[in-house]
C-alpha cells in the first residue's frame, strides 16, 4: 500500500488563496445561483445521502477511524452538512472563514490528514447527493456532470488537496471513483455491525417527511457492501418495493412548496444576495430544524431597499 499523502497547513492556505483569486462575485460565494453545487444541494431530499455517506464512510478503513460508535457518527455527518452548506451558500468570506476554521472542520467527516482519503470523503458525500438526485428529481447530462466534477476539485481544491493528487478530467475521476468502490479493503465486525444497525434497525436519517435511507441503500452502493451489511437483497420484489418508494418520493417532492422543498440555507442565500441583511424568520425557524442553527449565511448588511434590482432573478 502506497504511503499516504499527508496535508499540511501551507497545502490548506495555498488552496483558499488560489479561491480567493479566482472568485469574481464574493457576494455569491465560490459557485453562485448558477452553479450545479447549488442545484443539488438545495434539496433538502439529498438528506436520504446521509445514508448512503454512512455505509462509504465505513467501508474506508481511514475514514472509520473518525467514527468510534452510532452517536459520534451522526454528529459528524450532521456537522459536515452544516460545513458544507457554509461552503456552497455562503459568500467568499464565509466560505474561507469556515475553510479556516480547525475546530469545525475537527468535527466533520473532513478531519483527515492525508489526500487520498479527503478525496474519498468529499466524493462520497457529493456522488451520493448526485445519486439520489438523479433517481428521484432528474437525470444530469454529460457536460452538467463535468460541470459538478469541476466544482468539487475546487472544493478540493479549497480544503487543500494538491493539484498533483487530484484526478485531472472527469474520465479519470469516473475511473479512480469506481476502482475505490469496488476495492475496499477487510471491514471489521465492529464496521459493519454499526452499519447494519443504523441504517437496517435504526432507519437512519429518518428526516421527515422522506422517511429512512434503507428502501434505497440496497440499490445505490456496490453488491459486495450490500451483503457486508446484511441489507436487504436485490430480487424481483425488492426491486418493485424500490420503484414504488422512489415513486413515494417523486410525488412528495412534486407536491412540497418551495419554502419546504428547498434547503432553508438556500432560501437564506437569496434573500441575501437580494439585499436582505438577514434571512425571515421562516427560514430561520427551518434553519433550526434542519441543521441547529439559525442562521448559517446572511451577510449581516443589507442593501437599501432604492438601490435593490426587482428585476434580477437569483
């Protein structure tokens, strides 16, 4: 096994300086509106991710490390979505702010010290957002799918991994990510004993109104987990139950208003960029419920109301 790559802090710094440079509208943060970063995450259905996250993270025996039981993994993930919101809604100063942080990134599921593992955590977390996206909401075409390669490197990129350690194209990513999901070294009874329970007895993530990760977990990762987490098997009937609770959860995102589809921290990145100083009180009543806090990335100023623009749409 090839010796890891260990990150350092000039590795982290140059990486928000490359960001920082590169960034033309601060206020919109590294992606903006436009970016495939905000579609995806802006569903609050990509929480059924959570699970599938769960079951990749513990079949890496580095990444397994971080996690000694059921309620230390649960926290992590709940911390990496708050992470991760900051990093996609927030503005540039947000964004590095929260990139620059140990202490909150101590608590993720980034706190590795080597490349090639902080590679497979952040792909983990946004392949499998992608995954339920595109069973439940709508297939991405080839160029939106490079699009989203390119805008995870940059958070890669940001969290420090070298350019040398990253995939150079989309192709060479699709390889790379598909030789590690189907490699994984021996798991531990301990491993797949807390996968099994979280995910088959416990019915993680849970959330409603999307219900738990299980109907889906046996579908969306490699056959070899499947049966080293004791889910459930894919025959006939499984896969017509699996049809049925994607059919479930099509409706249920049709039939969601926006306010309630949608993550708040979304809606509170438009409010700011549409001049408010700080989100509804809407929003931060759901930012609450979904994440803890109340507010993840209002700016704190506001744009008076005669020099707002009521014809731009973010």
């Amino acid at each position: 096994m090839a010796l890891p790559q260990l990150l350092t802090r000039d590795h982290i710094q140059a990486g928000l300086f490359q960001a920082s440079e590169q960034c033309y509208q601060p206020d919109a943060g590294l992606f903006g509106p436009g970016s495939i970063c905000w579609q995806l995450m802006r569903e609050n259905l990509t929480s059924l991710a959570h699970g599938r996250v769960v079951l990749l993270a513990l079949a890496d025996s580095r990444l397994s490390q971080l996690l000694a039981d059921s309620h230390d993994l649960v926290q992590r993930l709940q911390h990496t979505q708050v992470f991760m919101l900051k990093l996609v809604f927030g503005n540039l100063d947000q964004a590095l702010l929260t990139l620059d942080s140990p202490r909150m990134r101590r608590k993720t599921l980034f706190d590795v010290d080597d490349s090639e593992t902080l590679l497979y955590a952040l792909t983990a977390w946004m392949d499998s957002c992608l995954t339920v996206y595109q069973e439940i909401i709508e297939p991405l075409n080839t160029a939106h799918q490079e699009r989203l390669f390119e805008e995870t490197m940059l958070l890669a990129q940001v969290m420090g991994i070298p350019e040398s350690r990253r995939p150079a194209d989309w192709h060479a990513h699709q390889r790379w990510w598909k030789r590690r999901l189907n490699h994984h070294g021996p798991i531990s009874d301990r491993r797949r004993q807390l996968g099994h329970n979280l995910i088959r007895e416990q019915g993680y993530p849970g959330r409603l109104p999307y219900g738990p990760y299980l109907p889906l977990a046996s579908f969306q990762i490699p056959e070899h987990l499947r049966q080293t987490f004791r889910l459930p098997q894919t025959g006939l009937d499984s896969h017509r139950a699996y049809q049925k609770h994607l059919n479930r959860l099509m409706d249920i995102t049709r039939r969601l208003p926006p306010r309630l589809r949608f993550q708040p921290a979304y809606h509170e990145a438009s409010q700011r960029l549409g001049g408010r100083a700080r989100a509804d009180l809407a929003t931060r009543l759901l930012n609450r419920w979904w994440t803890g806090e109340s507010d993840l990335v209002s700016s704190g100023w506001s744009i008076p109301k005669v020099d707002r623009l009521p014809s731009v749409s973010y």
